[in-house]
C-alpha cells in the first residue's frame, strides 16, 4: 500500500517535474515562483471543488497557474527584472493572494466534497479497477501532459522555446522574439504547475498554505534524476526521465519514512538528493581526471 502511495504522490509530482522541464531545461529560466504557484493550484482547485464543480477545479487551477507564469514572464522581460528575482517576487506575493483564495483560512478540508478521484470512482464501481481509482486518474492525467507537451516542444513555436533556452541572442536574428517565447513557456510550465497542485489537493481532500513549500527542490531533484538516467537523448526519453525522477525521489522518501526519520529532516533529506544528482554526473564524467589527481597527489605524498 505504501509502495502504491509513493507512485501517486510521484505522479503527481512528476507534472510540477514536467513543468520545469519546459522552463528550466528547455527555456533556460529556473522559475522561483514554483512553491506560490503550486499553492496556488491547490487552492483553486480546492474551492471550486468545495462549491460543487470537482472539473471545474482542474480548468480553474490551470488558468490560474497560466496567469501566475504570465505575471513571472512579464516582469522579467517587460519590467526588467532578473528571472530569479521575478520568481521571488511572484512567490511572496501569492502567499497572500493564496490566503485570499482560501477565504483567508490557512487549511481547507474536503472531506465532505467530491473530487475528480471520488468521480472516478463512482465510474468505476463494479469494475476491476474500482480499487485503483486514484493511480487510474493520475495516470490519465500524466500521460496526457506528457504526450502533449512533448508534441508542442517539437511545434515550430516548441522549437522557438528550445532555440531561446539555448541562445536568446541568437534567435533574435532569426525573426524569434524571445519575449513571446519567454511568456509562452513559463504561462504553460505555470498551468501545469498548478494542475500538480490541484491533484495533489484532491488527492489528499485537503490544502493548507504550505501545501507548496519546498515542491521546487523537490521537483529539481526529480529533474536530475531523470537527466542522470536518460543522459542528452531525445526529447521523448528525457520527457519520460523526468517522470521516473519523480517516482524514485519519492520512493526514497518512503525509504526515509519507513527507517523512521522525523518529518523534520526530509528537507535535508531532499537537499542531500538535488546534490547528489547535481554531483554524481559530474564525478562521473570526470573520474579519470580526478582518478588522475589523485594519484599525482599520493605519489607526491610517497604513497604507493
């Protein structure tokens, strides 16, 4: 039961995964307001699942997400603002719009409300799938963004997104406006985002304002993840990657629960992660060098 819950949670992730993957692998910007937005989604979703609209939620979630990547691009190629510092900014103001959201309550319960899961499940009775509803749901949903975005990606305006991640510079003289690519991609990657986040509040049939906090670490390490397996393949492999990132990041989570580590040091646990999917690639890479290295040092030392 465990092992299925580490899957879902994973595949839930996997779409904020996905979403970085368009905007930092391929657009080149690392987004900042990734934690607000996630949070943002998850509000949504959850109020206009409470009003009585569990398919609405999802639609309402992504418009929301779109506009919070909108504002992020707009302040960064319009205002003249550095990406990192426009992902900051984003972030800190959607912890108050995300309070608003909420009815200016910092937890939300659905126990009593239904969801897209409770749906599926009512579609499902009767049928051999009725006790995977949740994991049927997820999957759908996963697939579907990633045969989507991976068939935009390679879209003449995907490809201008991918020539822009590569050289701004360049794709100016080639009729690219960087700007409209800019915004493009970061009002996706923040719709996606935020469709994370509102499975992740129906998932659970709750939210709170923390709901988010720490979903950008987590979903970076899951990216590195994937980047470590896959390598610089195509876009499919690398696309798929990152989703199996997502899993094994969240199976060691379970790892670290079942050893019984407090809750308090998975932070640490996942920034430990994000190094060592950093660092691994570029040990490897470089081991005969610092094989190399090493031994001009110990041979200096007069060790045999």
């Amino acid at each position: 039961m465990l092992g299925q819950t580490a899957l879902e949670l994973g595949l839930i992730t996997s779409l904020t995964v996905l979403a970085l993957f368009l905007s930092y692998s391929m657009l080149n910007v690392c987004d900042l307001s990734t934690d607000g937005c996630f949070t943002l989604g998850a509000s949504v979703g959850a109020v206009v699942a409470l009003s009585g609209h569990p398919y609405l939620a999802i639609v309402a979630a992504m418009a929301s997400g779109l506009l919070s990547g909108l504002i992020t691009a707009f302040l960064q190629t319009k205002m003249g603002i550095n990406s990192l510092l426009a992902g900051i900014i984003v972030n800190t103001g959607l912890y108050s719009i995300n309070i608003a959201v909420m009815g200016n309550t910092a937890l939300i319960n659905l126990n009593r409300s239904e969801t897209v899961f409770t749906k599926m499940r009512e579609w499902l009775e009767g049928t051999f799938l009725k006790d995977q509803y949740k994991l049927f749901v997820i999957l759908i949903v996963v697939i579907l963004v990633l045969i989507l975005l991976v068939l935009f990606l390679k879209t003449k305006t995907g490809l201008a997104i991918r020539a822009t991640g590569n050289n701004s510079t360049m794709v100016k003289s080639s009729s690219i406006n960087p700007v409209i690519t800019t915004i493009i991609g970061l009002s996706i990657a923040g719709s996606i985002t935020a469709l994370s986040g509102c499975l992740m509040a129906h998932y659970q049939k709750s939210t709170d304002i923390n709901i988010g906090t720490g979903i950008l670490t987590i979903a970076l390490a899951s990216l590195l993840i994937g980047r470590t397996l896959t390598g610089k393949r195509g876009l499919w492999t690398r696309a798929i990657g990152s989703v199996l990132g997502a899993f094994i990041f969240r199976i060691v989570y379970t790892i670290a629960l079942r050893l019984n580590m407090p809750a308090f040091m998975l932070k640490l646990v996942s920034a430990v992660i994000v190094v060592l999917a950093i660092s691994i690639p570029f040990f490897v890479k470089n081991s005969e060098e610092i094989k190399r290295k090493l031994s001009l040092t110990f041979k200096k030392k007069g060790v045999q």
